[in-house]
C-alpha cells in the first residue's frame, strides 16, 4: 500500500506534468523512471524489439499529449501502464488484420520470427515457454507476465487491468499450471 | 450422546499463520518455468530512448506545432477554393487572385502570434495531427482506424482497459 508521502509526491509531480512551465523537464523525468518497466510490458505482448520501441515511443507521445486532460482519478503509474496496454493490443490487432490471420495464428508467427530475432537470446525452453504462452487468453498471458516476469503486487495488476485480485489470482494460477504441462509434455 | 473429539493435535498457531504460508506457496516461482524469459535489448537503448522520444516529440509527424504560415496556408488554399464559386469569370479571376496572392505572400507580415490565430480559428493551435502526407489507401484506413481507436480510449482511458477477449479467466 502506497503511504501518504507518496501520494503527494506524485500529486506535486503530475502538477509539474500539467504546467506548461515545468512541464518538459518532468516529462523527461517520467520517461526516465518508467521506460524501462514499459519497455518489458510492450515486449512481453507484442515480442519484437522494434514494434516495442515504436509502441512504446506511441505510448509516451500519448501520455504526453493526454498528461493535461489527466485527472488523477486512478495513480498515474496504473494510467501509463493501461495505455501500454492497450496501445500493444491495438498493434498486434493491426497486424493482425495486415496479415489476414487470427490472434492465435498471429501469435505463432511471432513465436517463429524469435527463432532468427537478435534479441532474443533464449534457447530452447525459453522459445518453448514462448510458444506456451501463445496458447493462453490475451489476460491470463497479461496477469502471469505481469505477476511472474515484472513481479507486479496484485493490487497493483487489478489497478492496471481493472480486474479483482481474486480473479487475478485464479486466472495466475490457471496460466502456471498450462504453462507447466506444455513444457513438460510437448 | 456427547460428540467425540478426534484425538489429534495441531501445532499452536498453525491455523493462525496457515493463509499467510499458503499464499507464499502460492506465489512461489515455479520450478520449471524458466526466470529469464530470454528478451535482450540493443546495448545502450534504455540510456538514449529519452533523447530519442524527445526528437520525436515535437517532429515526425506525431505532433507537430502548427506553425503561424500554415494557417496562412491553409487560408489561402480555402480562398482559392472559393473563387470559382464567387465569380462569372473564374479562370480570369483566378490568375488575379493568384497574382495578388503571391504579392501577398511576399510582402505580408505572416508573423502571427498563436492567440490571434486561434481566436479566429475552431482548430488547436498548439498541435495538430499530421501523419506522413504520402499515405497509400492501407496505410490511411490504418490511420483512421488507429485514431478512431485513440478516441475511444482517451475516453476510456482514467478506467477501462480495451479486451477483445470476453473469456473466463
């Protein structure tokens, strides 16, 4: 649970986001302390490390054309993260319709193109716990990504995904048990 | 008849402490899913990703400053749009109408400040939306489709996440 000190900090800090003074230099200030944790969420969706870095360059733009509209109703690191988001799911729907395949097909494709992608330096069990994951519903990857590779609170996921943690932990906890019984029986 | 109690025993405070141990066990990594899911960057990414946004942000066709010559610009092309519309004699009038046009434009003071504009003008004058002027037909039905999805979710975006998926969990 976030305290009090922290709450005003980033009251004070999303006040320096919306002034039109202050505003550029806080705006680097935020891309520094979340392009990383970004960049891992966009990656994990949408797999390649180009597309993740025009994702991720799309998300901040939209953060950064949007900041001044932000009302605080959420906490701003939950609104960044829910831009991410959706702007990943968006991309690999376009991709999806620019290659004429379904989701599931899609995410196949992806899984293959790792096998020759640069950055990706993963032998066979992690391409195969790649493909493991091309086989579970989009929320259930998002949770288990989330909870088990950028060791997310719960709390934290249901903030960014708008799903209860009870949910959250059942749908966690269904991805480990399918991503186990594919590694051990494919 | 007096129920009986099963002679077995429990350590103290098991019971007690029983939520917190199984939610450890819970959240405990499994032992054959992999810790490191492989992903590598390029080296140095991270270090030049903000100077790299930063040159994108006021370029590229994202957001670009809608600059005091373009509304001039855009005022002249909707005067010359006009013209036919306005006269009997419209391709005379439109070599006129041309002719002072460009002795305008060289001798007019274009240097508007962004009020002026914008007083009389409905449109943003701090950004405006310009993707890459030579779209193919894909590419332009992309980019509607990709703002169109934009509007929604800056509706959408203080609470709701954009799921196709209506599965269980």
């Amino acid at each position: 649970m976030e305290n009090d000190t922290t709450l005003v900090a980033e009251e004070d800090f999303l006040v320096l986001l919306q002034d039109p003074a202050t505003r550029d230099k806080a705006f680097e200030e935020l891309v520094s302390n979340y392009q990383e944790r970004l960049y891992w969420h966009i990656r994990r969706i949408v797999l390649d490390h180009d597309d993740t870095d025009d994702v991720l360059q799309n998300t901040f733009i939209k953060v950064f054309r949007n900041i001044g509209g932000f009302k605080g109703d959420s906490k701003l690191y939950s609104w960044m993260y829910r831009i991410a988001t959706n702007e990943s799911l968006s991309f690999l729907k376009q991709k999806s319709r620019k290659l004429g395949v379904g989701s599931l097909e899609l995410q196949e494709k992806l899984v293959e193109q790792l096998e020759s992608d640069v950055y990706f330096e993963g032998d066979e069990i992690q391409l195969k716990l790649q493909q493991a994951l091309a086989q579970l519903p989009e929320k259930q990857k998002l949770v288990f990504n989330m909870k088990y590779y950028q060791n997310m609170k719960y709390d934290d996921i249901s903030a960014v995904l708008g799903t209860s943690v009870g949910a959250l932990k059942t749908s966690y906890h269904h991805a480990v048990k399918k991503i186990e019984a594919f590694l051990t029986t494919e | 008849m007096k129920k009986k109690v099963p002679n077995f025993k429990a350590p103290e405070g098991y019971f007690e402490g029983f939520m917190d141990r199984l939610k450890d066990r819970m959240d405990e990594k499994s032992s054959i899913i992999p810790e490191d899911d492989g992903f590598g960057v390029p080296e140095g990414y991270f270090e030049s990703f903000g100077d790299h946004l930063q040159e994108k942000l006021p370029q590229q066709g994202r957001l670009i400053q809608f600059k005091p010559w373009m509304y001039a610009a855009a005022a002249g092309i909707a005067l010359l749009l006009l013209i036919p519309f306005t006269n009997n004699e419209p391709e005379q009038n439109f070599e006129l109408a041309m002719s002072e046009l460009e002795e305008y434009w060289e001798e007019a003071d274009l240097e508007f400040a962004a009020f002026e504009i914008s007083e009389s003008s409905e449109w943003n004058p701090e950004t405006l939306i310009v993707e890459n002027p030579d779209l193919e037909t894909d590419e332009l039905q992309d980019y509607l489709e990709q703002e169109l999805d934009l509007e929604d979710q800056e509706h959408l975006m203080e609470e709701d996440l954009i799921l196709d998926y209506d599965e269980a969990l």
